[in-house]
C-alpha cells in the first residue's frame, strides 16, 4: 500500500489531522506524521502516535538510535506528502526555500507530490502574498486543497476552513488512480487548440472574447502526463506554456490558428478543438490607428475559417472533440454541432464559466450517449474528458 507523510502545523485545524490519520490507516494505507513545533501545541504528538502505530516527529534534533539522516529517510519514504492543515506560514515557506524545521526541511528535500490543505483566516486567504505563492508554487508542480467556506476559529462565517477530512482523503485517492493509468495515452500524439483569437482592427484594437484558456492548457497537460505526445496551438493567454509538451505553436488570429491545426491534423490521432475561436474578423484592416471622428462607426465582417469543421471533413481515423459553450438551449446546439462538424465527441458547457478556474461540463457522443459531470476544476475536468475518448 502506499505511504502517507502526513504534514501538520499550527493552525487551529490541527486537531483534525487524528480523523486524517484514522481514515488513511482504515484504508489501509501506511501512514507517518511530522508535526511543527506549534502543532503540538493543539494536539498532542502521542494522539497521532497511538493511531497511526509510528512515532512521530517533531524536531531535527531528537535523539534517535538510527543511524539514517532522517529528513532524507523520510522524504524518499513517502509516495505523497499531505500537509493538513497549511497554513499561510508553511506555504510561505516552501515558496521561498526556507527549511528550518523538519516539516519544512523534509518538503524540501521529497520528490514525491506534496499536497497542501490550506486553513487559516479568511484574510489571510486573501492574501495576494498567498496568493502570489500558491501561484508559484504551481508551477513547480506543488498541489493545493482549496479550503471551504464555513465557521473559522476567529468567529465569522467566510473561505478558510479545511476541507472535510474524508474529501482530503478522496483527493488522494484519486490521485494515486490517475497515477496508476497515467500511460493510458502512450504512443498516441493529441492535437489541442486552446485560449481565444485575436482579431485586429487596427495596429492597437481587435475583436476577442473572454476565453482564458484554462481548460486547453489543462487537456495539455493531463494528455502529457497520460503519455501523449502533445501539440498545443494557442491563442493569446495569460498562462505558461506547460512543460513536458512536444510542440508549442503560438498564434493570434483564427486565421493563424486555422493554418497550424490543419497543418498537424493529419499527423496526429486524437484531436481536441477546445480554442474560443471568433467567428468573424473585421473585412478590412487599417494599418494606422483610427482616429475618433464624429458620428458612428461601421466595422463589415468577414467570416473566419471553421477550424473544427475543416477538421470533420478531413478526418480519418482521428478521434475529433469539439467544444461547445453556449449561453441556451446547450444540448440541442451541441447536438447540432456534434453531427454538423463529424465530431466523434463534444464536450458542452455554459459559456458564463470562461475565465473560472471550475466548470460542469455535458459528455455527448451521441442523443442517447450523454455523461454529466459535476463542478469541479478544470485541471480534474481534463481527465474525466480524456477518459471518454476511446478507440
């Protein structure tokens, strides 16, 4: 069975880590616990002791009849890390390279994925500086529990309590099924186009929309850790480009966008078509700013290339998805789209949801092939996406 290093700290919401304990080892899984000096303050080390059947570590400094480095032992020992709670302290921590405790020092030093359960004051929370560090600490592949809203220590009801231990649990239940089928990709090459178009009207305005392109870039990922070969054609985001990818192909315009997805099309297996792409672009383009003038202003548009559509008809053996988020009437118009454009799949949400970090999205493949999945975050939502293409 696994091993769980349990991480705690001195938040308020420490006591909570003996349910965590308890639900882990009922589980079967095998479970250790390093606590923060503070933490013991809350709970005590011989509670976690008594259930996790492990002696618990406090200091760097204890005296112990092994010989082994202890930090070392432990951070190679661990197939995940959990830190529950973690507070603003920890987390700020870890963003800066500060190891001065043995919590610290063995997170440090693991290179196991480290989960952290975030608790603490809804101020706090809000933070920019946690903010700033959780964002950073992303892009080192760091993974963050959000926290839920409910009754917090300081006496208000607001974001910052931990999540309900057996949530925390199933998060890394999940995590360890995921691992386990993470080739399930290998030997294909998957095609996704992500975030918006630009559409210039002149060297300083164009046409957009809201798409933030989380979602693509989240498909990318998950596809790459899935043992996909992956191209991705973005348009304009605020986003790294993720590591690990085979080929990145940066594009501004439908047009641009048009010509490097039919280029690859043909190249790949599966293909996901989940780029807001705008539908029309000004007919004309001034190549000098244009300046204000009295009256009204009158911009003809032409229509853009279908990408998703050019794609149907050029298909193959590929497995085509396609993306739709509609503001009405979503499973009809998806529908629609699905046999119009010979899609084997279509993926429909609310188009309100762009620019969120969550969605609830419909898996259609047919009028009687339908799979609602509830709200969740994007970067989960590309798994349960990529499990449905099948061959």
């Amino acid at each position: 069975m696994k091993n769980i290093l349990l991480g705690v700290t001195g938040g308020i919401a420490a006591y909570k880590s003996a349910n965590i304990v308890s639900l882990l080892k009922k589980k079967g899984y095998n479970v250790k616990v390093i606590m923060t000096k503070n933490a013991t303050e809350i709970i005590t080390p011989l509670t976690l002791e008594t259930l996790s059947r492990e002696r618990v570590y406090v200091s760097m400094w204890d005296r112990t009849p092994h010989f082994e480095v202890e930090h070392i032992s432990l951070a190679q020992w661990a197939d995940a890390v959990l830190v529950a709670p973690a507070t603003y302290n920890i987390v700020g921590k870890i963003a800066n390279g500060i190891a001065d405790d043995m919590l610290s020092t063995v997170i440090s030093a693991t290179k196991s994925p480290v989960f952290f359960a975030l608790a603490m004051n809804v101020n706090m929370y809000e933070n920019p500086i946690l903010l700033e560090n959780i964002e950073k600490l992303k892009k080192y592949n760091y993974n963050f529990i959000e926290s839920d809203e409910g009754f917090l220590a300081c006496n208000v009801n607001a974001k910052g309590r931990l999540k309900n231990e057996a949530e925390i649990v199933e998060i890394l239940e999940k995590y360890f099924e995921e691992k386990e089928t993470d080739k399930y990709l290998t030997g294909k090459k998957i095609l996704i186009t992500a975030g918006r178009t630009e559409e210039a009207i002149d060297p300083v305005r164009y046409l957009s929309n809201r798409s933030s392109g989380q979602m693509g870039y989240s498909l990318a990922i998950a596809a790459q850790k899935l043992g996909a070969e992956v191209i991705l054609v973005s348009g304009p985001t605020e986003l790294d480009i993720p590591r690990g990818i085979k080929k990145f192909i940066q594009v501004r315009s439908a047009q641009e966008m048009y010509e490097a997805a039919v280029k690859e099309f043909e190249t790949v297996d599966i293909a996901i078509a989940c780029a807001a792409v705008a539908d029309y672009k000004p007919k004309t383009y001034s190549t000098e700013k244009i300046k204000k003038k009295d009256g009204d202003m009158t911009i003809i548009l032409d229509r853009n290339p279908d990408i998703l559509y050019e794609m149907g008809k050029l298909k193959k053996d590929q497995f085509l998805v396609g993306f739709a988020a509609e503001t009405e009437n979503i499973v009809e118009n998806a529908l629609g789209k699905l046999k119009r454009k010979n899609l084997d799949m279509i993926v429909a949400n609310n188009a309100a949801n762009m620019q969120k970090k969550t969605n609830e999205i419909l898996i259609i493949k047919s009028q009687e092939d339908m799979k609602e999945i509830p709200e969740k975050e994007k970067s989960q939502l590309a798994y349960d996406i990529l499990k449905e293409i099948k061959f």
